[in-house]
C-alpha cells in the first residue's frame, strides 16, 4: 500500500518543464558563485587564524597570545563602546530628524530630506580630516572643545556620527513615515498627554525601525575603519589592529585573529536583528487611515530649528574639507591654489587611482547589477528547488554581516594562494570588483526581492499556460517594471564603490590604486590638504553620477512606468480615470 501511495504521489506531482530546469541551473550557478567569493575565502580567513608564519597548525595558540597581550585586548573593548555611544547619539538624533520630515508641517522638508543623505557621498576618511582641521592642534575653533583633544573617542564619534547618519535617518523616516491615524484619535480622545501618546503608540509602532537603525549604527560604528585611522590617535579599535598587524607588522596570522574576533559582535548582532525582525507584525491594515500632521506653529518651528542645525553641521563638516583642499598650507598661507589638487605630484597614486575608482565604479555597478537582479529573480520566481532558494538566500544576506575589513583580509589568504585557480585575479581590478559586490550584495538582493514581489505570480502562470519562454516575460515584462530598482541597484553600488575604504585597502595593486585609498596614504604621508581635495573629487563624481541617475530615471519611467499612472490606464480600457 506504502508503495502505491509513493507510486499516486510520483505522478500527480507536476513535471518539471524546461524553463524550470533552466531556473534550477540558475540557481546552482547563484549559489556558486557566493560560495566561492563569501564563504570559502571566510574559511581561509578562520584556518589562517591558527597557523602560525609557516603555515603549521598550532591550535588556539595565537587567540591564546592575543589575549595576553593587555593593548590588543583593550581594542576590543574601546570597539565596543565606540559602536554603542556611536550607535545611541545618531539614533538619537536621526530620530528626531526622521520625526520632523515625517509628523511635522514644517517648510523645506525636501531640502532637510536631500542635505541629510549628503554624507553617504563622501567617504568616511572625509569628516575625519574635516575635524582636524576643525579641532586639532592647530584647528580652527579648537578651543571649544573645553581642552579636550579630538584625537581619539572623541572625533572618532563625531565622525562616524556624520558618515552613519543618513544611513539611520533612510530606516527611521520609513519607519515612521507610515501610522494609522486612529490611534492618534483615540489618545486624544482619551486625553492622554502627548509624551504618553508618544511612548504608548509612537515609539510601539516604530520599534522594530529603531532596532534596524541601532543595527545599522552600531555595527557601522565597530567596523568602520577610515575615521578611527585617520582621527583616532592612540585609541586602538579592532578595525586599525587588523590594518596595523597586517601592513604595519605583516602579521597575518594575528590578523586573522583580530578579525573573526571583530565578527564575533556583528554576527552576534545580526542574528538578534534577524530573530527581532521575524516577529515584525504589520502595522497598517486595510482598515487603517493614514496619519497626516497637522499644523502647530510652536512645534513646527523647534522642528525647523532643530533640521537646521543638523543640517549646517552636515554642510559645515562637507564645506571645510572643500575649503582645506584649496588652501595652499594650512594655517601659515590660507591663499586659495589649486595645487593641492596636483595628485599626480602627491603620493597615493595620483589621477590615475582617481580614474581606477570611476571604472571600478562603472564595472561593479553594471555587473554588480546584472547578478544581483538575477540571483534575486531565481529566488524569487522559481517554484521549485525550495532547499537551493533557501540556501541561496542565506548566501544573499551573509554578507550583511561581514565587516570590509575581514572580508578584505579574508580575499588576500583565497585569492592569494599559489593552489588557488582563481589566483591570477589578485591585485588587479577584478579582485576589486568581486570584493565590491560580495561586500554589498545584501542590501541591493533585498531591493530587488522588494521590487519582484510586486509583481503577481499571475504574469509567470499565463505566460507557462501559453508556453511564453520564461525569458520573454523576463524582457516584456519583469525588467521593464523593476527598472528603477535596477537602476537604484546600480548607483547604490557605484557610490559604495567609489568611497569604500575598508573592503578594499589591503586588495589594491600597483596599477589598482583608488582615489578612497589614494587619501589614506596622503593623510599618512602628512598631505592632509590634497587628501582633502582626493575626498572632495569623490563627493563631487558621486553627486554628479546621483544627480545623472535621478534625470535618467525620470526620463526612462515615463517610457516604462506608464502602466503606474491611473490616467493611462484609465484611458487604454476607454473608461474615465477615477477621482
């Protein structure tokens, strides 16, 4: 009987078709692929960690030899507080800010939107040199510090307040952007005071935001490694110790360690992060009304005051770094010159490191792109093959939990090795494209996964009725609908590109040098104010290609979003559009 029911079960199950077995090899090819550039080179990355310089096993030896040493140990513990307070002042203030776009009436809203992403242009080596120009020994307005020196946890903070913060503030602003607007009624009916309204409905509904924006914030703040380079001084993290005991040392093995040591609260955060956002319940239904804000002079201008202290801050930091790169010897001769912007007399690599960004931006956008959508497509939109979707998906979102320093470090004992097939792409442009890509996969899947699940599995099922090859469906209709994602994708990965620093500082050759990289080595060699210039180009060609991606991008929807527009819709089926 056992036999006959296996028997019924073989047949009534469906065959797979063609299109399904090509989906199927898609997704083995996606799973490949993140298997060798994510996973193997972490593997690498553990096993090295207890080698010694010969390559022999010695066991836990070198952890042993790490804690024991009293300097290193202190690292991991000025991490931890650098991404804890990091984490609570720019949520903190990215909240408020989010709050004012979002439950205020106050002016220029679209403005305080735009300024407050400016940060995500530059790299994070930028509002380090801004400080010390700022705050340092011969710092502009030094003296507000209260004699306290900005080198160490200090301008660490503050410079990764400035990089996080747009980060925090895109999370926040959805998060709160979207409320039901009986709640609100129903306090005010209830006369609850409006700090009680807001600590019993406000903070409720957007608590699982504010876990992700914490996320984000605190696991920035540990792994960032051009503000605490640059600004840190004699206050060690366990970012800098990786760079130190590999570059300065040649180390590697003690590099290894400092590593998985460093992924150990990332990976601990990230699953709290994932196990919190499981049990996310929705917040709107279909009953909901949405909540618009209603004027309140009073509350509107402190929100107004408040985004525009933000924001000149932002702008400041941005504007003194503009204006340190044409001065021509800070403080003794502040005539302005363009000689700090002479790269090729500097050392880091000159206009050519400044050219190898731009491509390594192009070719990671463009291929990054193109396997990115794809993977997301077959994790999508195949029917089959549940384990391999799932296991792909994990791939997809392990990145999100590798810091670029260990990932980097991680490239150099995979890539690098003599036994390796792949080996002949170390130190040259496409071990930094691969090493782009892996290290932001995560963020631009999950846009992807957004966009295709917008689509009905209507459009697949006729198109496997009419036996429509599922390439034509891809082409006609799924690229054209998520096309703006795609090309979100695209400049998402292009800005990463060009203002990496930490995924990409060990992994640079001679003739690979990049403008990110470019400014390190001039702030090593003393050359602030061209490391300046160096950072002020890539603001300028990150802002220039967003500025080209918003014009594409409304030109390529009015031929390709016609079908979101009621009224077009409205009159292909002849009827009236809808009011």
């Amino acid at each position: 009987m056992a036999d006959i029911a296996v028997a019924r079960a073989t047949s009534l199950r469906p065959a797979l078709s063609r299109d399904d077995l090509v989906r199927g090899g898609g997704l083995v090819v996606m799973g490949v692929f993140l298997f060798v550039v994510v996973l193997l080179p972490l593997y690498a990355l553990l096993s090295k960690s207890f080698e010694d310089a010969d390559g022999k096993f010695i066991g836990f030896a070198n952890y042993i030899e790490y804690f024991g040493t009293p300097a290193l140990v202190s690292s991991a513990g000025h991490t931890i507080f650098i991404g804890v307070v990091t984490m609570v002042i720019v949520v903190t203030l990215a909240f408020i800010y989010a709050y004012a776009l979002t439950r205020s009436c106050m002016p220029f809203k679209g403005l305080f939107r735009g300024i407050a992403l400016i940060p995500i242009l530059a790299p994070s080596l930028l509002p380090a040199i801004s400080l010390v120009y700022l705050f340092g020994n011969q710092g502009m307005i030094k003296e507000l510090l209260f004699g306290y020196k900005i080198y160490g946890p200090i301008g660490i903070v503050i410079a990764l307040a400035f990089w996080i913060f747009p980060h925090t503030v895109m999370l926040l602003t959805t998060a709160l952007a979207t409320a039901d607007a009986r709640l609100y009624e129903a306090a005010i009916a209830l006369r609850a005071s409006k700090l009680r309204t807001f600590f019993t409905v406000t903070l409720p509904a957007t608590k699982y935001g504010v876990m992700s924006a914490c996320f984000v914030a605190f696991t920035y703040g540990i792994t960032d490694f051009g503000a605490p380079k640059v600004i840190g001084g004699w206050y060690n993290v366990l970012s800098v110790d990786i760079y130190k005991q590999v570059v300065g040392q040649w180390n590697f093995q003690m590099g290894a360690v400092v590593s998985v040591i460093l992924l150990f609260p990332v990976v601990i955060t990230f699953i709290v992060d994932r196990l919190v956002q499981r049990r996310q319940v929705a917040q709107i239904t279909a009953r909901s009304v949405p909540l618009e804000p209603k004027p309140n002079r009073r509350f509107d201008l402190i929100m107004l005051i408040y985004c525009s202290v933000i924001a000149f801050i932002l702008l400041g930091i941005l504007a003194v770094s503009a204006y340190a790169s044409f001065i021509k010897f800070w403080p003794y001769n502040l005539s302005l010159s363009l000689d700090n912007y002479q790269f090729q007399y500097m050392d880091g690599g000159g206009w050519d490191a400044y050219g190898n960004s731009i491509l390594l931006g192009v070719l990671t956008a463009f291929f990054g792109s193109l396997i990115i959508f794809g993977g997301a497509y077959l994790v999508e939109k195949s029917r089959h093959y549940g384990k391999y979707r799932g296991t792909l998906q994990f791939l997809a979102i392990l990145p999100l939990a590798v810091p670029g320093m260990v990932l980097g470090l991680a490239y150099i004992f995979f890539f690098n090795d003599p036994a390796n097939p792949l080996n002949f792409l170390y130190q040259t442009l496409g071990i930094l494209v691969i090493c782009t890509i892996a290290h932001y996969y995560t963020v631009p899947h999950l846009t992807a996964l957004t966009a295709l699940k917008q689509l009905d599995a209507e459009f697949e099922d006729v198109s496997a009725s009419l036996k429509v090859p599922f390439y034509k469906t891809f082409s006609r209709v799924t690229f054209p609908v998520c096309l703006p994602a795609i090309l979100d994708i695209g400049i998402y990965l292009f800005i990463n590109a060009m203002t990496t620093v930490s995924a990409v500082v060990f992994l640079w050759g001679p003739a690979t040098k990049l403008a990110s990289v470019a400014v390190l080595n001039m702030d090593d060699q003393g050359d602030i104010a061209p490391a300046a210039a160096m950072a002020m180009m890539i603001v300028y060609t990150s802002a220039t290609v967003r500025i080209l991606h918003i014009v594409l991008t409304r030109g390529l929807q009015r031929r390709t979003q016609a079908w979101r527009r009621r009224e077009v819709i409205a009159e292909t089926v002849g009827q009236p559009a809808p009011t």
